[in-house]
C-alpha cells in the first residue's frame, strides 16, 4: 500500500487519524458526523499550506477506498510508513502537525478525562506517541515541532 500512498496522502491521513481518534460527538456542528468544522477547516488550511491539491471530499472518497482494499487499521500504519521514507524535516513537519490537530478541537474548551482536565484526548495521545517513536523525534525536535507547523 504504501506505493499507493505519497507524502501528502501520508500526512492527511496521519492528521485525520488523529482527528477520528475519538467517537465523534454529535451536534449540528459536525459534518456528515465524521469531524467537527473546525477539523475540517484546519485539514483545509494544512492542504493549502503543503499545496496539496485534494478536497476533504476526495480525500475521504480515497481513504473509504484504501479501507475496502486494506482494512481500517492498516491506514495509520501505511501512512507512517510512507512519512518515515521522507526526510527528516518532513517527520518533524508531519509530527507538528498531528499536535495540532489534536489540540484543535480543544482550544477553546476543555477535555476532561477521568476527571483530569487535558488538552488531547487519550486516543489522540496514543496516535500521536506512536509517530514520535516511529519517526525517532528527538526532544528538540519535539519542542520546535509545533512551531513549524504554524497556518
């Protein structure tokens, strides 16, 4: 699969992962109940940063594709694998990304687990960890990675 997925189908793919890592809530914000509007507007403004040139529409249409063909959990799995070929600053970019997609959502509210409040979920966490260590971020790297990734 991961002929079939390219470094910016890789990166959508790994912010939406990111973005669907929970249960979508309901209200008449959502769109088709996949992501909040936010979300979708935020996948819009990384496209035009990165001039990747596909719809959320189209992008969705492919991801239901790669679904049928490979199975839901290969997804995120590919899309590592493809953003680990690119290079480092790359890694780095995409990893920045994915924070801020999680934080997205919560940025003017609060998300309270097991009565912690926090910024990301647990789900967003866990997808989020398993990029650093997949792409060996360094803590340096870490820490400047949401500074490139500013739309």
């Amino acid at each position: 699969m991961a002929q079939e997925m390219l470094k910016n189908e890789a990166l959508l793919n790994l912010i939406y992962s990111v973005a669907k890592a929970d249960e979508p809530f309901y209200s008449s914000e959502v769109f088709s109940n996949e992501l909040s509007n936010e979300e979708i507007q935020y996948f819009d403004k990384i496209s035009k940063a990165e001039n990747i040139e596909i719809s959320f529409s189209d992008f969705i249409d492919k991801r239901i594709q790669l679904i049928d063909k490979y199975g839901y959990d290969s997804i995120f799995e590919e899309a590592l694998k493809a953003t680990n070929k690119c290079g480092r600053d790359w890694r780095v970019k995409a990893y920045g990304y994915m924070w801020r997609m999680a934080l997205k959502t919560w940025e003017d509210g609060d998300y309270f687990d097991n009565g912690k409040q926090d910024k990301t979920s647990d789900n967003e966490y866990k997808l989020i960890k398993k990029a650093k260590e997949y792409f060996k971020i360094t803590d340096e790297e870490d820490s400047k990675a949401i500074g490139l990734t500013k739309v």
